[in-house]
C-alpha cells in the first residue's frame, strides 16, 4: 500500500481541501481562526509532512524550511 501524502494547512482554503482529501491526501487543517503559532508550524514539518500550505501571515523561515529537511517536498502560500 502506497504511503499516503500528508499536508498541513495553517487555515481553512475551502474547495481545495476537499479537493486535496478526494484525491486521497492526508489533510491536517489548523482549526482556529488566528494564525498557528510558529512552533506548532515547526513541530508539523519535524513531524514529516510532504506538504505546507501556508497564508501570507504565516512567518515561513530558514527554521520552517530546515525542519522539513528530507521529508517536506512542497511549500504552498495560498494569498
């Protein structure tokens, strides 16, 4: 069985995440209003997500990018 692609959103995108979850994507969505604290950001892609799907008030860094070292194949800003 194939390893599903898994992505965190830092907020709801609407369509697209259904989209994404049709397509057999593992989609984590950050549920509150406000944006993700920084932290939580840096733990997911430790965490090994394939996928960030970021919004232009996420503070997206070096830190977010080294996290996701070997494992995060794609930043996505949705803005």
């Amino acid at each position: 069985m194939d390893k599903k692609f898994r992505v965190f959103a830092t907020c709801d995108i609407g369509e697209a995440i259904d989209l994404l979850r049709k397509r057999g994507y593992d989609v984590e969505v950050y549920p509150l209003p406000q944006p993700p604290p920084k932290s939580l950001i840096v733990e997911k892609v430790k965490s090994g997500i394939d996928g960030l799907i970021t919004t232009l008030r996420d503070a997206i860094d070096a830190e977010i990018f080294e996290g996701g070292k070997g494992t995060m194949k794609v930043v996505a800003q949705f803005a």
